[in-house]
C-alpha cells in the first residue's frame, strides 16, 4: 500500500474528512502528514487565533482551562473522530499527556474543499456542454485548492462557474496584450502559457512566468482599472475559462446574500423561522444548535421542496462558507435564505 493510500485510510475515520470525494480526498492526503508530540509539549494554546484543524491519531491530549483539566483526547476514540476544539480563537490549550500522533488542515482549504465538494458536481454536470475537452473537475478543483480563490465570497462560486465562458487558444496566440485594457479574468484549462513584460530594454519581453492548468491571471488590471502590464501567449495549443469584467466586479468582490449576526438570527427565529444545518450528519451529530434541521448541503438541490417558501430559513455551518453556498441556491429558488456571519462556531464562542 503506497504512502499515499495510508493517508487516504487515515483521513477517512475522520469527520468531516470521511465525506470527502476520493479525489479531493487524495489532494487533500498529499497536502497532510502525521506529525508528533512529546510529554508535555502543547498542540496549541487558549486564545490561539490560527485557522489550523488538529485530529488526534493517537495517545492522550489533554485539554486544559486556565491550567485545569476539562477533558481528554484519546486517539481512536469516537471523540478523536472530531475535530480538536474548532472553536477560534481557542477556548482551551492542548498539551500531550503522553506521545500523541495528530494531523494538521489548513482550516480555509478543509472548507473550501467541502464546499467544492459537495456542490461541484453540479458545476461539472452543467459545464460538460462548455467544455468540450475532459478535465473540468480537475482545473476547477485546482482553482479551489489556491489560496487566491479562498478570498471569493463562497456563495458567489457557483455563479461565478456557471458565467465563464470557455475560449480555444493555438500555440503562439496572444490571449492578453500589455498596455491594453482589462477586460477579463482568465484561468487556464489546458495547455501552458508564457507571461512576458516589454521593457525599454527588451522590446521581445522578459519572461515572468510561466502558466500551467489552474493558475489565474488577468486580474490585477481588472480590480485597479489599470491596462495590462504584461503580455499572456500560448506556448502549447490549449483553452482558457474567462470571466468578463463586470461578472468579475460583482461575483469577486460583492456578496449576494444576507447576512446576519447571533441576535439578528436569533430574532428571525423566535420570530417563526428554522435554523437549517448543511453540514454533513456526522458534524451535525457532534454539535448543533438547538431546534435546527440537517439538509446536507449535497441534497439541498433534491429536498428543497421539502422546505416551505413561506418560512425564513438561517443557513448555518461551522463557518460560514457552506451556509452561504446553501442560502445561495436557496435564495435562487426564491426561499427566504439568511446566513449566519461567522458559523456556528462563533456562534457558540
């Protein structure tokens, strides 16, 4: 069994890793290790702000309040399926009673990954009549898993797949011209490509980068209003998805639903509406607030009709970023959709 696989094992007796598709699965395994602590050594500590998510392999980690013991971890147990205290910032330090094996998620990328993941199918299904090469799901996951996309409002990326256009490009054609005016945002689908800055010195350009499957460009002149200052070619026949200007504007910077904190919400609620839950059951399980339902955000599309167009519906998550997903498709079918700011974890902070 390769290293990969045993990661792949691991990662799916945890939650809400197990629901993962095999394939974001895999990404997320080669972007993961088991690492170690000793006696005594702290995983994190009361007040710690960085947006890590910690699972416990094995050993005892004990969770302390202000130096008292308030519980324990013992990998392989149900409660090491969990998350260690997801709460930000931490409300208790974890230090390792004896040797502790644990792993470490970029929190941002474990939720945009579930959000891709359990709404991504659906882009996929409908872009095939654009994409008239395979590969769709690839390049879209790989925009998901960058650090830049992590800045879109969530509930926009359904939108934002659905209004790009796909544009074929030959070996040596120029897909954007420096010194000319912004006018899409570009991700590259298939092939490579070349970015080159003209200089008083170099009338042929200094090449800059070089472009693979997945990477962005085009946007910097686009968000200043400012003309592009360097120069895209193809370097191997190849397409790109584009995303025009204004789309761009309004999908990357604006959000499209409302937003509500705690007492907003809580508002809406004692006032007839329902707190929706699309997290996965196995999160619901663990945590939930009172009185809320659980559609999975993956069934939302299937079992919206079981909602009631009349009624005010908190889409909630553990952050933020699946609610919004879910409000999203909600407020499309013309339900009243709210979503709360923050998550339920700042919920119950």
């Amino acid at each position: 069994m390769t290293d990969e696989q045993t990661t792949i094992n691991l990662l799916k007796g945890f939650s809400p890793l197990d629901g993962l598709k095999r394939d974001n699965l895999a990404a997320l395994a080669r972007k993961v290790q088991v690492r170690e602590l000793s006696p005594g050594q702290v995983l994190f500590k009361e007040g710690d702000t960085e947006k890590r998510t910690f699972y416990v392999v094995s050993g005892l980690l004990d969770l302390q309040d202000q130096g008292k013991l308030v519980g324990t971890v013992e990998g392989g147990s149900a409660h090491a399926k969990n998350p260690v205290a997801p709460v930000y910032p931490r409300r208790v330090s974890a230090k390792a009673r004896d040797r502790v094996q644990f792993i470490s998620v970029d929190s941002d990328l474990l939720d945009v990954m579930l959000t891709w993941d359990q709404t991504g199918t659906y882009e996929v299904s409908e872009l095939q009549s654009k994409q008239d090469v395979g590969g769709a799901e690839d390049w879209m996951t790989m925009l998901l898993q960058t650090k830049a996309f992590h800045k879109i409002p969530p509930a926009n990326i359904q939108a934002i797949f659905m209004r790009m256009q796909q544009v074929q490009y030959k070996s040596g054609d120029v897909i954007l011209k420096q010194g000319a005016e912004g006018d899409y945002f570009y991700v590259l689908t298939r092939g490579s490509a070349l970015v080159t800055r003209e200089t008083p010195l170099s009338k042929d350009g200094i090449k800059l980068a070089e472009l693979n499957v997945g990477d962005t460009f085009g946007e910097e002149a686009l968000i200043s209003d400012a003309k592009r200052n360097a120069t895209v070619t193809m370097v191997s026949d190849g397409a790109v998805m584009r995303l025009g200007k204004n789309d761009f504007k309004t999908l990357l910077n604006e959000p499209m639903l409302d937003w509500v904190d705690s007492a907003e919400a809580n508002k809406i609620i004692q006032e007839g509406g329902q707190w929706l839950d699309v997290r996965l059951p196995s999160e619901f399980e663990n945590q939930h607030l009172d009185g809320a339902i659980n559609i999975p955000l993956y069934f939302i599309r299937l079992k919206i009709n079981a909602l009631d167009q009349d009624r005010k519906y908190i889409v909630c998550c553990d952050t933020g970023r699946r609610s919004s997903a879910g409000a999203y498709i909600l407020s499309e079918r013309g339900y009243h959709a709210y979503v709360l700011r923050g998550g339920i974890n700042k919920e119950q902070a």
